[in-house]
C-alpha cells in the first residue's frame, strides 16, 4: 500500500474477526516496529506476543476490571445526559472490552528500564520522561502502521497500566521492565476509515506561535 494511503486511514479497530495472522505476517510487523527510533539507539522495547486462548482471556479479565471504573470516572463524571457521539463510542469501548479475548494476538509492550538508564519515579525521570516514552512510542506506531499496510487492525491502550504487577505476573516478565501498553492485533470485523480529526492549520504556525500558517484557498469549482 502507498504510505500516504496508509497513514490516513487509521489502523485503529475495536471489533475484530477471531482468524488467525499468519507467522510471516506477524513477524513481518515486528520486525518493521523494530525498525523505529531510539534515544542513544537503546531501542528498549520488549514484545510479548499473546496467543494463548487462557492468557488472552485474563487480559481481558484485566482489562474489564479497569475500564469500567475508569468509564464511569474519567468520561461520564456522573453526566446523566451524554452526546450522541459520546454514546457511541462508550458502547463501542464496552464491545472491545467484552470481546477482547477473541482479539487474536495480544503483543504486550514493555519498556526495558535499565537500557534508559534512569531509575523509575525519579527527579531525573520526571525531568526527562519525553526521552524515555519517546524511545518506546514509535516502536508501537510502527507496529500499527505495518500491520494496517498487511489488513490487519489493532488498537493501541495503556489500560492495563494500572494492573502493570498483575500483567507482568500472568506473563513472567521481570521486575525491572515497565508495561507501557497492550495492542490487541487481528483481522477487521469493519471496514479501515479515515479518522475524524480536525484540520491542522489552526494549529500550524510559521516561525512563531503569534504567526499562523496561512490556510490554503481551495479553488474554485470548475
């Protein structure tokens, strides 16, 4: 697929078919998610893949048990009247969670701690934590651009942060490494659309942040 066509239509799916991805596909992904940059080229990403029926289903056992707590604080807020869009996609967010577990390949991602040489939690983390994430996001934006190049969808959440002890003990991943998020990965029970997003003009300045980018005249219809 052309880049261009990839990159705007968003690899992002919260319904997904349960068939399996092939091996050369899969590995195919990871290693173009390898490809990503690093601070110092530490490259301190670590991939479990997950594609064990039991494991799948804790994960999602996981899941559930966040993100109903988190639905309810951090999006209604006790609201009794909600948007239409809002609606939607609450009930689209509940889906994904209920049928998490039929998501084919789970890839857990850890951020390999000592490689960045900078303990967690401190002053010099918090100082620095761009660098830090920075060395790990891009490895997971690959991931998901290569898979969405191959028809296979994904969905990106830091949901199971707060239960990172309990993930780490259903995977046998060692203390030293953080959990920085799961992509759930797999066929697409819908069609790949091109994401709602605003235009970037507004937020486009030309040298300064006084100066706005000049928006583009469409021009006239023939």
């Amino acid at each position: 697929m052309d880049f261009f066509e990839v990159a705007s239509s968003t690899p992002t799916m919260r319904r997904f078919l349960d068939r399996p991805i092939p091996d050369a596909e899969l590995i195919k992904i990871l290693e173009t998610a390898n490809m990503a940059p690093s601070g110092s080229n530490a490259q301190p990403w670590e991939f479990v893949v997950v594609r064990d029926a039991a494991a799948r289903r804790e994960i999602q056992r996981l899941y559930e048990s966040v993100w109903g707590p988190y639905k309810d604080s951090a999006i209604i807020r006790g609201r009794t009247t909600l948007s239409p869009r809002a609606v939607k996609a609450l009930k689209t967010g509940d889906e994904f969670a209920a049928q998490l577990a039929i998501v084919p390949v789970h890839v857990v991602v850890f951020l390999d701690r000592p490689k960045m040489r900078v303990e967690r939690g401190s002053a010099a983390d918090l100082f620095n934590f761009g660098a830090t994430y920075g060395s790990v996001f891009p490895a997971i934006e690959l991931m998901m651009l290569a898979s969405r190049a191959l028809g296979v969808g994904t969905a990106m959440t830091t949901m199971l942060t707060s239960k990172e002890a309990e993930t780490k003990a259903l995977l046998g991943v060692p203390e030293e490494y953080q959990l920085i998020a799961l992509v759930p990965m797999g066929y697409p029970a819908d069609a790949f659309k091109r994401p709602m997003r605003k235009p970037v003009f507004p937020r486009l300045h030309d040298e300064r942040w006084t100066r706005a980018w000049p928006t583009p005249v469409a021009p006239p219809d023939k």
